[in-house]
C-alpha cells in the first residue's frame, strides 16, 4: 500500500511546483507552491500561536473555492510580507481570480518564528520577506532541495536544527498524496536524546535514516524535552521561551476534492504531527497544515478511498517532518547541531 513517488517530493502531485529562497546571513527564508491551474484548498489550524494571511476564505462556508499559491516563511509576522511578493510575480503572469476586470492572485499564507536563532535580523526600515517571496516564484520547480532551504533555513527543534521536509505516498487506487513541511516545533521529533525519529513506523526504506525505534527505549523517553527549556549555548543560558516556535505544512493530493472534503485532508494531516513531534499543538506552536487538491488524477473517491486517503495524510506527514529535520546542513552561528552530528 505504501511507496513513494518518484521524487518522494510533494510535486509527485501533478500539477504543483515549489519555490524557495534562503537568506543565510538572517537565517530565515519562503518557500511557496505554486498552482499550475486553480485548485481546491482548505486550512486546519491547532496549534495556539498561529499566524496567517488569507486563511478565512479556505472555511467551507465561504465563498472562494480555489487558491493560486500558497506561502510558508520564516520570519514571524514579518513574514506574512512574502504573500505579497509571490503575489506580484503571480500578477506579473496574469495569474488571478478574475472579480470585476481585475485578476487577483489568492495567496493564502502562514508564518513560523524563527527571529530567535543566531542570524542578523537588523534588516533596517523594510524586513526582507516580500523579496524573498518574489524570488522563491522565479525559482519554482519540481525538483528542490530539503532541510536547511526556504522556510526551514533557520528552523530549530528541541535539540536540532529543524529544516524543510517533503515525502510522497501513492496509493494502490492511483491516487498520490504529498507532503511540504517546515519543521519548527518547541518539541522533539527524535526518542529523547538518541537519533530515532518518533515517526520511524512510518518510514518508507531508509528515507530518514533507517533505524526504526530504539530497544529498548532510553529512559527519557516520556520527558518533555522543550527547545528552549533548560538550554544553554557555551556558557550562555537562552531560558525557557513560551513562543518562538511552529511547524507549518502543506498536504496535497491529485484526487477530486470538494472545499469540505479538502478541510477533512488538512484535518487528518494534523495526525502526522503528532506521530512525528512530542509535544505537537501546545499553546507555544502556530501548527498549522494547509491541504490541496488539484484533481489532476480524475479520481472521485470511493468510502474505502477516502479512508485510505485520510489515514495516508497522516502518515506522509510524519514522513516530511522527519525528513526536513534529518537533511539539516550546519551553519555559522547555528544555535543547536544538526541531526548528522548526533551520536549513535
């Protein structure tokens, strides 16, 4: 039931590239996705810290049935600016909804703080975001780099660096489902202190490392391991932070999907989540999952498609949150090491 796409990348689902742009003197960065047609969206929001642009219009209930990008960045609310750069370059393109002879691009977005974490954030009178937005357009593509690029750039976990993930699964029915992660969270996405990841029975080959969950399991375990909770750099103590934290993500598939049906993919997402990060949804995380739909595969969904589906949602979820952490590159000035550095 479980392999990959070809890429293992989120544009395994046709009809979706990825753009992203990194600045690593401030350590923070966009990533978008692009359409390349209009397609369904929904938004579900559970962590206690979110921040967004645009995500109303995605309820069911209202009006507006498709999106033509969507935005994941760096920054805090600063970063809510890189909307508007993609939105200029999707303008310049004549991409839009068309409403009373205007075209106006709709570009949902949300934000993780990564403010905190080592770069040079004197940015001077404007923050960067809204070139950067631009310029992960001119950089769409199918094929991207994972870890530390884009909205993972300065991405930190409790312990580890975070990064930009992705995976993809297709079903036995035809249909793909993928994953775009950028992994921020206050809590852990490896078993304590060891370089098992908590989504290991959800991993395909050896994708983010292979090691499966340790044995037998290390006695901090069940300790709530916080990113800034008792930590120090060198000498130095960077306290315990009660925000400062968020993992943001995207769930696409190529099935037929209503506005409601595409809310129950982002719902079911949210499940990956919390397979793959403990603690996930605390009141110090933005854990938001956007979900799309391009239809471009022409397949409605049976009740045991739907299932599948939604199950799926969860796990290739936890598979890109993994990933996004396990590809992390050091950096100078990095508050906490990457994942490859960690002892076995």
């Amino acid at each position: 039931m479980f392999r990959t796409g070809p890429r293992n990348l989120i544009t395994d689902v046709a009809g979706l590239r990825v753009g992203n742009a990194s600045d690593t003197r401030l350590k923070s960065g966009v990533t978008t996705i692009l359409c390349d047609e209009p397609a369904v969206a929904g938004v579900q929001i559970l962590g206690g810290a979110p921040g967004t642009r645009e995500t109303d219009l995605l309820e069911p209930h209202n009006s507006v049935e498709i999106v033509h990008a969507l935005v994941l960045s760096g920054g805090s609310a600063f970063g809510l600016d890189a909307a508007s750069g993609v939105q200029a370059a999707l303008r310049e393109n004549s991409v839009g909804l068309e409403v009373g002879g205007f075209r106006v691009p709709i570009v949902p977005a949300a934000i993780l703080f990564d403010l905190r974490n080592g770069g040079d954030k004197d940015w001077g009178r404007y923050p960067p975001y809204r070139d950067l937005g631009y310029e992960a357009v001119q950089a769409a593509t199918t094929d991207f780099a994972l870890g530390t690029v884009g909205a993972g750039t300065g991405a930190l976990t409790s312990g580890l660096k975070g990064g930009l993930g992705s995976a993809s699964t297709v079903l036995d029915s035809g249909i793909t489902i993928g994953a775009l992660a950028a992994v921020n969270p206050t809590g852990s996405v490896t078993i304590g202190r060891t370089r098992h990841f908590w989504a290991a029975p959800f991993e395909i080959g050896d994708e983010f490392g292979g090691l499966g969950y340790p044995s037998p399991m290390p006695d901090d375990a069940r300790k709530i391991l916080l990113k800034f909770r008792d930590r120090k750099v060198g000498d130095k103590d960077i306290g315990d932070i009660g925000g400062g934290n968020t993992t943001i993500a995207i769930i696409a598939t190529d099935a037929i999907l209503t506005k409601a049906g595409a809310k129950r993919l982002a719902i079911s997402a949210h499940d990956g989540f919390a397979r793959a990060i403990w603690p996930a949804h605390t009141p110090a995380d933005g854990d938001l999952v956007f979900a799309l739909a391009t239809g471009k595969s022409g397949i409605q969904l049976s009740p045991n498609d739907a299932i599948d589906l939604y199950a799926t949602a969860g796990a290739t979820m936890a598979r890109a949150v993994s990933r996004g952490v396990h590809a992390a590159m050091p950096a100078d000035g990095d508050l906490f090491p990457v994942w490859s550095s960690r002892l076995g």
